[in-house]
C-alpha cells in the first residue's frame, strides 16, 4: 500500500512541476514583464532549498551513468592534436 501512496505523490509532484513549468515559459508570449517576474521568483532561497537533488550538490546521491554514457565517451576521448 506504501508504494501506491508514493508512487500516487511522485506522480502528482512531477505532473504539478512540468505543469508549471510549460505555464511560465507560455507566460513570455503574454508579457515578457510578468514572465521575468515569474522566473525571478524562481531565485528565492526557498525555491533553491526545493532545488535540492542529485547533481546539484544535494543530500542525494548522483545517479551513475552507464558505461556508453555520452559524457563518459567524451571524457576517454583523447585529445586532437594539430599537426
């Protein structure tokens, strides 16, 4: 039943997240003003805490990466020599 209720949660956090998110970039057709005021809103400490996850220096781990990753490939890459 515990899994159903978060899965439940996790479901409607994202839904509200991308809902918000494709309602404030529609915003800058309307008026670029409120839009800048919408994503200044953004810059607040409490909406940085909400920012809180993995890769930006969280409490959770940074999800690893498969081996044939682009990031990976790009980094064992070595460098191109002019000559």
């Amino acid at each position: 039943m515990w899994s159903w209720v978060l899965h439940r949660i996790t479901g409607a956090t994202i839904f509200f997240f991308l809902f918000v998110h494709v309602l404030d970039t529609a915003l800058v057709r309307v008026s670029p003003q409120a839009y800048n005021e919408v994503i200044d809103t953004y810059k607040t400490p409490i909406v940085g805490l909400m920012e809180i996850g993995p890769g930006r220096g969280g409490a959770l781990p940074r999800p690893q990466r498969h081996p044939g990753h682009p990031d990976r490939l790009l980094a064992a890459r070595p460098a191109a020599t002019s000559g």
